[in-house]
C-alpha cells in the first residue's frame, strides 16, 4: 500500500510538470522575416488561468489568463540588431476593442550578426479570462538594425488545448 502511494504521488508530479513546460503553437501565421534580414519565430507558448482564491466565489473578473510566448529571434543581417522587448505587443484577436498587452517585463537585447537567441516573453493580456483566443504579436519598433526601425509583419497564432 505504501508503493502505491509513492508511485500515485510520482505520476501526479510527472503531470504537473508536463503540464507547465512550452509547446507550439496549434496555428501560427508562420515567422516574421524583414528586408534587412531579422527573422522573428514563435517557438513556444504556455497559456495558463489565474483563479481567485475563493473557489466558491460570484466575481468573474478575479480570472486573468497568462501567456508566455519563446521566440526565436535570427539576426541575418551584417550589423547588430536590437530588440526592445518593451515594444512587442500582444493583441488579442476575438477582442478588437482590448488594448494590446506589453510583456511584463521590459529590456533590450543585442544580436550579433549572424546570432540566433530564444527570448521568452510573459504577457498578462487584457480582458481575457480564458485561453480560447487568437493572438497576434505585433512587432511596431521593437526591432533596429544600425538604429533604423525594422519593419515585422505581425505573428498570428492560437493555442493549443
């Protein structure tokens, strides 16, 4: 009896585990790739519900939906690249009227030429209560090449449930 606990115990935590690892995107658009040669993919996303603590509760605005997206950022280009993380956007696509979410957390990264890196970013987007959304990531200025904007296509994408 002692085993079975053990090994309910070990499964509950394979589980759990696996259940907060990345994984691809269901759909995607595809990657971003620029003129200049900056290529901008979705590698990863994890789509997770924040629930109130009274689990018998009336209120529905305490659920809050969190994304956290991998990209893949490809510096092709023959000058250093900077990606301003506080600039990319995530917008959701069922809610036109919601204003698009910045990352949580916000710096700039230099890639060399010829560097790939993976960034990962985490979004609280706005209004949502649920993963069963489509999102874009919307690029605007995020992205300079010898201190000229790089203009990116928007990333289209949904989760996968």
């Amino acid at each position: 009896m002692k085993n079975q606990g053990i090994g309910m115990f070990g499964a509950a935590a394979v589980l759990v585990a696996s259940g907060c690892a990345y994984s691809a995107p269901y759909r995607t658009s595809g990657p971003s790739l620029s003129d200049q040669g900056v290529e901008v993919g979705l590698t990863g996303i994890r789509c997770y519900v924040n629930r109130g603590a009274d689990p018998l509760t009336d209120a529905t605005d305490e659920d809050q939906a969190g994304l956290d997206v991998k990209l893949a950022i490809n510096n092709n280009s023959d000058k250093v690249a900077e990606v301003s993380e506080g600039q990319i956007r995530l917008a959701e696509a069922d809610l036109p009227m919601a204003q698009a979410a910045p990352p949580r957390r916000s710096k700039v990264i230099a890639l060399l030429p010829g560097e790939t890196m993976q960034v990962p970013l985490k979004f609280t987007p706005n209004g949502v209560a649920d993963c069963h959304h489509r999102f874009a990531l919307e690029f605007g200025d995020s992205v300079e090449v010898d201190g000229a904007p790089v203009p990116l296509n928007p990333i289209d994408f949904q989760v996968k449930l």
